[in-house]
C-alpha cells in the first residue's frame, strides 16, 4: 500500500477508557458541587482536553476551575485508568501487522502520555512515536500534535494516514494535510464524517485492516 506511516488517534478508535473517565468526572464534577453528569454526556467529551470537556458539562470557563476539575480528575484516576482501559478487538492486531509490514506506527491523542505509555506497556505494544495533551501546545483540531508526528516518523504527508473516530480526528488530519480514515467505535457516526475528506470509513478495527490490504 502506498502508506509508509500510520497514526492513531487513541480513544474510541484504538481503547476504550469510558470507565474511568466517567469515574473522573463524576469525582471531578461531585467534588466541585455540581450534579454528576450522564453517562452520555460525559461520553460526548472524550476526545476534547478535559478542561474543554469540563466547560462543555458546565458552562464555566474560568482558567482556575479548569485547572481544579483536571486536578480532582486525576486525582480519581491516577494509577486505575491504564488497568480499566481494554483494547478494541483488532487494535494490537493491526498495529502489530502494520509494524510486520515495515509501516511505521503511532498515537496522537489529548490523553496524556503517561497514562497512554501505561496502557501500551499493560497490552504489550511499541510504537514508533506517541504524543499527548500535554505535548503540545495547541490541541486538536491544531495539526500541531499530527505533524510533529509526520516529522518523526520521516514520512512525506502523502505517504500518512491518520485514523480517527471524531470529527475533530477528521479536521485534524485535514489541517495537516494528510488522508483520514474514520473508524466507528465510538459515538460519532459515519454520515457525520461526509463534511470533511475522508479515504475511508471503517465500522472497526479488522474492517480497517482489510481495507489497508493487511
């Protein structure tokens, strides 16, 4: 296949961490003395940094209370989300294949580093390049995070494809400038995805590795 690199998105295209996320918000949110949230909602955030998703639960957007809420989230989940976290059938399949395949591979996520290396240590998987909320300065939609990937890897843009479940994935790769490919594992559908470029759209993970000629 004419793609030299690969970069992942991490929840709800690879893992799914729901469990513990809902945990940190309803800690976050409680302790704050707000109501706990459903579980939909909450869901609706994953993907956005969680002082984004606090504002879009709350309404509140002063800096300090953005920054107790990811104090108190973390505060919840530290040391519980990489073991609550599992892997989407076909995830370590398909990064292992690509790997096999001489495709080089990595995670561009709001996650933090951190907790994604935990996971990745827990599942038994290496990657060539992974970057976190943390590691960047603009977040997604901002290109920032997927080029510094582009660079490390050594590919041309034409030679990547960047693998999402959001819309924000989708204009992600688009403002980098490389192919995009949804995969359906999480709560956006792929009728949604038709407002921005796209070279596939996957209902999973083996879908997608069929797709790639793997």
């Amino acid at each position: 296949m004419k793609y030299r690199a690969a970069l992942f998105d991490f929840d709800y295209t690879l893992g799914d961490a729901t469990e513990s996320i809902y945990e940190g918000y309803c800690h976050g949110l409680t302790e704050m003395g707000y109501p706990q949230p459903e579980l939909e909602a909450v869901r609706r955030t994953v993907g956005y940094m969680l002082e984004d998703g606090f504002t879009m639960l709350t309404g509140e957007a002063d800096p300090a209370r953005r920054q107790e809420f990811r104090r108190l989230f973390q505060q919840r989940v530290d040391g519980r989300q990489a073991q609550m976290t599992r892997l989407f059938p076909g995830a370590a399949e398909l990064l292992e294949t690509l790997r096999a395949h001489g495709i080089k591979t990595g995670i561009v996520t709001s996650k933090r580093k951190t907790t994604l290396l935990t996971i990745l240590e827990r599942y038994d998987l290496e990657l060539d390049f992974t970057v976190g909320g943390e590691g960047v300065e603009r977040p997604k939609p901002h290109p920032q995070g997927l080029l510094m990937g582009i660079q490390a890897l050594g590919a041309a843009k034409e030679e990547v494809l960047y693998c999402g479940d959001t819309l924000i994935d989708a204009e992600t790769a688009q403002n980098a400038g490389v192919d995009f490919a949804a995969v359906c594992n999480g709560i956006t559908g792929p009728e949604a995805f038709e407002a921005f470029p796209y070279v596939h759209i996957a209902p999973d993970l083996p879908e997608l590795r069929a797709w790639l000629g793997l």
